[in-house]
C-alpha cells in the first residue's frame, strides 16, 4: 500500500477513536463550505480574466467593435472541449445534483468537480447569456459527494454534506448566508432535523468567509435600499405579482420550446452553428444580453437606464421614456430566448442570474409605467426592480423563500418584506398554476425521479430495482411434459412457483405448485400432459422501466407475495413482497437515521 493511503488510513482509525461522528460532520460541513465557496470564486475569477482579456467594453463603445461575434468563439471552444477533452454529459448543475440524490445515492461523478468550472468561464465570459450560479453548485456538490465518500460518511450525511455545499455556493455567490441556506433546503427538498441546520450554518459562514478573503467586500448585487415601503403601493405590487408569474410561465415555456426545437437536429455542431448565430443576431440588437447581465441589474438600481440598456443600433431618443420602457420589455423576453439558446447550442451555465436579469428589467419597466401614466402617481422603480426579481425567481424557479431571503439580504434590511412575501407568493401560484415543476425538476418529475417532502416517496425513489430481482427460480417451457417439470423442476426448486419462457427466453405465464399438487402423484399424466395445461397468466408483470411506487402498486392491486420482472418481454427474474418490504424498512432506517 502506497505510503500516502498508509497514513489516511491511520488518520481514519484516529478520527474513529477521538472524534464523535457529530463532530466530524461538523469539521466536513465547514470543509465543504469553504471547497464550495473556494469553487465558486474560480469561477469568478476566470470568467472575469476571461472578460479582461478580451477587453469588451461595449456599454460605453460598441459602434467598432465585434463583442457579438465572442459568444460564437466560447461555445466552439467549450462544444470542442466536451467533445474532445470531457467526452462525458455536462447537465444542469441542480439537475444533475437532484438526480444524484434521488436515484444514486448522492454519488456524483468526480469530473463534476471541474467540468462546469472549465466550461461555464468560457461559456459566460465570451459573452454567453446564462448564469454561473449552477455551476457552482455542481461543482460545490460533487466536491461535498467525494468527500463524504472519501472519508466513508453515511448516505445520510453524504446528502447532508450536498446541502452545505449548495447553501455555500449559494452564499459565496451573493454574499447572502441565509438565502444560501434556504435554497438549499427549498430546492433540494431535504429532510433535516433541527440539528442539522447546524452544519448548514457552518457550511453557509465558511463559504462566505472564503469568499470574503479571496474578494474582499465587493459584491455581485450592491445595494442600499433608500425607498420605503409604502402601503398606498400595495395595489401595484399585487398587480405586478400576477405579470411577474405570467412572465415566469414565458420563461418555462420558451426554455423548453427552444430544447425541443433545438435536439431535432441530431448533430451537435449543426445546433452550434444554428445557435450561434441566433445569440450574434441577438446580442447585436441588444447588448446589454451579453453575459451573466450584473451589470444591467446594477444600473436599473442606480437609475441609470441608459447605461443597462447599453448602445444599440437603433437611433433612439433616450429622453422617451416610453422607448426605453418598450426596450426594457424587451431585453426581459429576449433573456429567455438568449439563455435558452446558449443553452441548446452547447453553452454550460445556469438559469438563476437569467431570472433575476428579467426580473430586473421587467420591474423596472413597470415602475416606469406607473410614474408615466399621467395620474398622479409615484413610485420607487428601484423597489420594484428588485421586487421584479423576487417575482421570477419566485416564479421561474419554484423557490419563493429563497427570491424573499436574497433580496432581503442583498438590500441590508427587511423594509421590503410585506411586498416580497406578496410577489412571491401570487407570482409561484401562478406559475405553479401552469408549469407544476421547475425547469429543475420538469424533466426528473416526468421520469418519477424527483425529491420531494413526502419522505415515504423519497425512500421508494432511492431503492433499486435491480437490487430486489430474485433468480433462483426453476423456468419451465410450455411443451414440457409433467413429468419432465417434476423431476427437473419442482425436485430442485424451494419456490413454489415456476415461470414459463419459451425458446427465446421470453416470458409467457406462470405454473403454481398448487395447480399441480393434485395431480403430480398420478404417474400416468406424467408422459401424456404437457406444462401448457396448467399455465396462468401472471396476475401483474413487473417492467424494469417501473419504479418503486408503481411495483408498490401492482403488489397491493393483485394480491400476489411474486410477481415477475420483465424487459422488453424478456424474462428477468421475479420479486417478492417480503423482500420488496425488507429493502423499503432497511434504506428507511439509513436515510432517516
């Protein structure tokens, strides 16, 4: 054994020794938060040298320069790296993270570790409309997933070790420490105690800290709230709330239309190409789409439209206030239709920064309808642009105590909250009206394989299906004769019931030792009665495409203590109701304990 392995084993056999298993989760919370906050700002930092590099100052001077043209180069470089280098699937960073929990055990891919923060940096900084927020929890997670393993944690903890690296990327991004741990908790659905928030709350400050000394005091979204809350307003945010949900179901809506549009075409360099030269086209029109969009948002907050908007080709006069509000209307539908592209032509980012992006945007422009409309009234377009964003992140992401607790957080203070809650809330019911899952969860809830509060569903999603087939059953063909089965069969079986294949091995029926009990003395049907005579149809077949819940089901609906497991009319094996039971109790005791 290498000298190296000699001596973390001897460190693992110290830690058995001294170190109660709370405390060493509490020592691996804080180490997670500082890996997931340490991968979070890499990807700052690279996508920023990235931007430096290329040297696009195009809000200020755009009328000679190409910045347009920078998307097409990252994609290729990043469609060229995953193609070449990876040669493995970049997903969602949430996505990914949700399905590691439900169906592997929290077990994810160490390439995860550096996959997004090599190609998300270029992605985003050549100029690609989407968000680093996702991969920073991807990369956070698969740190937290290897470390768990790496130091032999329980299933339990390897989830809970997934949570503090979401709640930590999450708060090293925005420098906002509750958020991050409200996230983790709202998107990932986990089931924790009371005392587990303990190591969420560490993961969460150690985050923070990291970012803090490798940053400083700069922040992504700074702002000091001066507009209080008015309750005369409260008829406006209500209005506001049912656009914001109305907008985020656009969003859903176009991020799946253009996945769908985009995956016709079976060669990866041709949806490139197609997409490229939609987000050029795109990003020509509209500069102020180019990246991640901070600095959009942080010049709405500012009162400096003119400056968010950026230089346009089009020679419009910014003294109308209502072409810059039909601009600003703009810039939210085009986000979608930019990050959704990006995304479909090879791109690796995240949706989060997109939403706040149109959120921005879109309360800007309803402040600025308000205080135009010539009644008499006025509002802060500041408030409602940060209102805008609590809506779509409420919306969009299905996560509405996160949308309240970040912008809570990033404006230093709670004056908003009466407001926040009610954006929040009327924008999710209506998005949760129309689009029931989260561009997250869409597609693992179609597939069964999605988290959620119910922890008896949650167990059933983590068990396996392969792990519960039985083999050790004697298959019988139609043709054999009685006597045959007998001897070659039942004499060698412990079960008491016996499938019948035919020469393909493809299930046909079933033969019970009951149906033949009376007659297997009687010698003389031995070479006369073929096994044909006593077959049955199974009283439910088992599909190895069926999860859990659903064999659950075909168990309680037949009655039956077997039922056999088929693919593709192949037979596989049966499984028992014991057995099925046995694993349910056992991975409930694992994951709750």
């Amino acid at each position: 054994m290498p000298s190296s392995k000699k001596i973390f084993k001897k460190i693992l056999i110290w830690r058995y020794r001294n170190i109660s298993e709370r405390q060493f989760v509490y020592i691996l919370s804080v180490l997670v938060g500082f890996l997931a906050g340490l991968g979070t700002v890499t990807l700052k930092n690279i996508t920023h040298y990235i931007q430096l590099l290329l040297s696009v100052d195009f809000l200020e001077n755009s009328k000679n320069s190409y910045y347009y043209v920078f998307p097409i180069i990252g994609l290729l470089i990043v469609v060229i790296v995953k193609k070449t280098w990876l040669k493995k699937h970049i997903g969602h960073g949430i996505s990914t993270t949700l399905y590691a929990i439900s169906k592997k055990k929290g077990i994810i891919p160490k390439y995860n570790m550096y996959a997004s923060l090599l190609t998300a940096p270029i992605t985003v900084g050549f100029g690609g409309s989407v968000g680093l927020q996702g991969p920073a929890v991807s990369a956070g997670t698969a740190l937290a997933s290897y470390t768990s393993r790496l130091f032999h944690m329980s299933t339990k903890t390897r989830m809970l070790l997934i949570g503090c690296a979401t709640a930590g990327a999450m708060s090293s991004m925005f420098k906002a420490p509750i958020a991050g741990i409200v996230f983790a908790l709202e998107v990932f659905s986990l089931d924790i105690a009371f005392v587990s928030l303990i190591p969420l709350l560490l993961a969460s400050v150690s985050a923070i800290v990291t970012s803090y000394l490798f940053l400083g005091s700069d922040v992504l979204l700074g702002f000091e709230l001066n507009d209080k809350f008015e309750i005369s307003e409260i008829g406006f945010y209500a209005i506001f709330a049912v656009f914001t949900g109305i907008v985020s179901v656009y969003f859903s809506v176009v991020y799946f239309a253009i996945r769908k549009f985009f995956y016709q075409f079976e060669k990866r360099f041709v949806r490139l190409i197609f997409g490229s030269v939609i987000i050029a086209f795109i990003l020509f029109l509209m500069p102020s789409l180019y990246g991640e969009g901070y600095g959009l948002i942080n010049n709405l907050l500012k009162g400096n439209h003119i400056a968010a908007i950026g230089n346009t080709p089009f020679n419009f006069d910014p003294d109308n206030i209502w072409i810059v509000i039909s601009l600003l209307i703009l810039i939210t539908l085009f986000k979608a239709i930019a990050m959704s592209t990006t995304f479909a032509a090879g791109g690796v980012g995240g949706i989060f920064i997109p939403t706040l992006v149109m959120g921005s945007a879109l309360g800007n422009a309803f402040g600025k309808i308000i205080n135009n409309m010539g009644l008499g009234f006025q509002v802060s377009e500041a408030n409602f642009t940060l209102i805008g964003m609590t809506g779509l992140m409420a919306g969009v992401l299905h996560a509405p105590l996160t949308a309240i607790f970040l912008i809570a957080e990033i404006t230093g203070g709670y004056d908003l909250f009466v407001p926040l809650m009610l954006v929040a809330a009327i924008s999710f019911s209506i998005t949760k009206y129309f689009v029931s899952n989260s561009i997250y969860t869409y597609k693992l809830a179609q597939r069964g394989e999605l988290i959620t509060h119910n922890k008896d569903k949650n167990v059933m999603m983590m068990m396996q299906i392969d792990s519960l087939i039985e083999t050790n059953f004697k298959s019988v063909n139609p043709e054999m004769l009685l006597g045959e089965m007998l001897k070659k069969a039942v004499a060698k079986s412990k079960r008491n019931i016996f499938p019948v294949l035919n020469e393909k091995k493809q299930f046909l029926g079933i033969v019970l030792l009951d149906d033949i009990r009376p007659v297997m003395f009687d010698t003389e049907m031995y070479k006369s009665v073929t096994i044909n005579s006593f077959m049955k149809a199974a009283p439910e077949i088992i599909h190895e495409t069926d999860s859990v819940e659903q064999v659950m089901h075909k168990f309680k609906i037949s009655g039956a203590w077997n039922l056999p497991v088929v693919k593709d009319g192949i037979y596989k094996g049966f499984i028992s109701k014991s057995k099925l039971l046995t694993a349910y109790r056992n991975k409930l005791v694992e994951v709750t304990s």
